[in-house]
C-alpha cells in the first residue's frame, strides 16, 4: 500500500513540474517574441529615415 501511495504522489509530483516548466518556457518564448518585434520595429524605422 505504501509502495502505490509513494508511486501516485511521485506520478502527480512530476505531472506539476512538468506542466510548470511547460508553462515557463511558453513564457519565456513569448518575452523573446516580443523583443524580435522591437527589434523589427526599430529596424523599419531607422530603414524609413535614410
């Protein structure tokens, strides 16, 4: 009985990490997105006022 208890809590352990680091990177990839498009931004500026 301990043995299946210790399994389940582990199981649901690793579930709630890895939909965490899911959620981190998701996250993450947005911030970077979100840089690339000022970087674009600044870029179409600095091209329209040569």
């Amino acid at each position: 009985m301990k043995n299946r208890l210790f399994v389940l809590v582990s199981a649901m352990m690793a579930s709630m990490f890895a939909l965490s680091a899911c959620n981190t990177v998701e996250g993450m990839g947005k911030d970077v997105e979100r840089g690339g498009e000022k970087v674009q931004d600044a870029a179409e500026s600095t091209k329209k006022k040569m």
